[in-house]
C-alpha cells in the first residue's frame, strides 16, 4: 500500500482495460491523479471507481492526438496539484486489416495514437519535470513491438517505434533524472481483443500460445506498470518489461 503515495500522476486512455486497471491500482497506492480518454462515460467510471478507493482524481477529455488537448491535461494537472512526478502513455490503436487492403489512413491513425501521442504526453509534462530533475514515463507498447501478427502490420510498426521512442528518451533524459520505460503487454482480455476471444474455439488457440496457460487480466499489466513508476525501480530506464505469460520466450 501507499508505494506511491503523494506522487501526481497523468494516465491516458483511462476509461477501460489496461488504463483503467493502472488508475484504480494507482488510487489505491496513494497517487493523485489527473485521468483522460475520449470515452468521456467510461472515464467517468474510473474517477469512480478510483474515488471510492480513497484517490484524489481529477478526469478531463484528451485526444493524445491532439496537441491542445494534451496541453490543457497537463495544465489541469498543474493547477490541481502543482506538480507531475508520472505519466503513464497508454492508448493505442490497432486496425486489424491485412497489408494487401491496409490503408494508409490506418497506418497513419496507429503512428499518431500509439507513437506520437506518448511523444506529444511527454513533452507536455518535460519542463515541470526537467525543473525538478525527477520524472517516471511508462509507455503501454506490446509483444507486438517484437514479434509481428497476422494483419496487424500498422500496429507492429506503431509499437515498434513506440519501444525505440522510449528507449531514445531515456537516454537523452537520464541526466535530468527521468526514468522512462515500457511495458510490453501480451494477450489481455480487453475491450481491444474482445473480438479475438469472442469464440471459445479461437480462445483456446491463443491460450495454447501462452506457456501460464491463461490470458492476461489488465491488472497483471498494471502491476508491472506500478513498479517502474516507483522509486525501487530507479535504475532501471530504457528498457520494456513484457507481461505475457512467458509468450515471447517461445518466439
Ligand atoms: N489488450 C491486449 O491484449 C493488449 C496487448 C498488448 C498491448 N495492448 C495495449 O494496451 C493499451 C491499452 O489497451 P486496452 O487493451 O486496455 O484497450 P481498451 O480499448 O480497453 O482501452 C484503450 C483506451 O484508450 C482510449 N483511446 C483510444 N484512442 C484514444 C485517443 N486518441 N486519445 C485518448 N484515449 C484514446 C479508448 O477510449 C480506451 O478507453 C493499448 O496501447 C494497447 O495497444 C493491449
């Protein structure tokens, strides 16, 4: 309890799944919080859920592909609790669509949500933390940033880029004291696969992927998730912890 207690931090993408998950385990450690998405509703929702575990939680519309938006976030964040010590950059976009019919509004839509938007998150909460010489970002990449998916080109190539974007700011933000890691989720039941495992029959194929025999619950991410936006994880930056159940080790 209370690993990061007094600590302000910013989750993107908080109104389902993974976000979600992130932002009530945050509430629960002590962390006051500014959450965002689009899906105003759910969103709503986690503020809810976060307040009734005790948290202090501020929730705003943002658009990471908008630079206005992230802008406005990050100033709410100030104005509310004068600082920002974490930013956890989680939304991501993946339009499913073999490369013989992949469009490249698709391509372009992944880059900017999964990609871009961390980097447009980051620099809008850069000078409060350059200041003070101390910053946690974690990015929500995937085992997609290493091995590729059948139709899923668009997302390997966001997530690809989303692993090297961190592991280039966290070495020319190391000297100002700013961890930057990823975590690499596997296969997780979310509303983003709810289709996948829609059938019994293709569940359990994926499932015969996975060495834990299980699919992943969006708290198994949000854990790992925690551990690099504390200080135990202080010196580790630039590098992507996956949480798949042992998934890529057979890749
Ligand atoms: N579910 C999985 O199996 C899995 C596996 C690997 C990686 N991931 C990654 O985890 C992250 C979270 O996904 P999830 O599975 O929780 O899915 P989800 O659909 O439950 O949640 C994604 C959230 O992001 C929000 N969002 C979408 N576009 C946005 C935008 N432009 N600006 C702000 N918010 C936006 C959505 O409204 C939604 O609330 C994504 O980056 C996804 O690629 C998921």
């Amino acid at each position: 309890m209370n690993r990061i207690e007094n600590k302000v931090a910013i989750v993107t993408g908080a109104a389902s799944g993974i976000g979600r998950a992130i932002a009530i385990l945050f509430a629960k450690e002590g962390a006051r919080q500014v959450i965002s998405d689009v899906n105003m509703e759910g969103l709503a929702e986690t503020a809810a859920l976060c307040a009734a575990e005790g948290g202090q939680v501020k929730h705003v519309h943002c658009d990471v592909s908008s630079t206005d938006e992230v802008e406005a976030m990050a100033d709410l964040c100030l104005s509310s609790y004068g600082t920002i010590d974490i930013l956890i950059n989680n939304p991501g976009f993946n339009p499913f669509a073999p490369f013989i019919v992949a469009q490249e509004d698709e391509i372009l839509k992944a880059l900017d949500i999964g990609c871009v938007g961390a980097f447009r998150c980051s620099k809008a909460v850069l000078p409060t933390m350059t200041d003070k010489n101390y910053g946690k970002i974690v990015n929500i990449t995937s085992i997609m940033s290493v091995i590729a998916g059948r139709g899923q080109s668009s997302y390997n190539a966001s997530k690809g880029a989303l692993k090297m974007l961190t592991q280039g700011m966290a070495l020319d933000l190391a000297p100002y004291g700013i961890n930057v890691n990823a975590v690499g989720p596997g296969m997780i039941r979310t509303g983003m696969t709810r289709d996948l495992f829609a059938n019994k029959e293709r569940e359990e194929w994926f499932i015969s992927k996975i060495p834990m025999g299980r699919l992943g619950v969006p708290e198994d991410i949000a854990h790992a998730v925690l551990f690099l936006s504390t200080d135990e994880a202080a010196f580790v930056t630039g590098t992507t912890l996956f949480v798949d159940g042992g998934q890529i080790a057979t890749a």
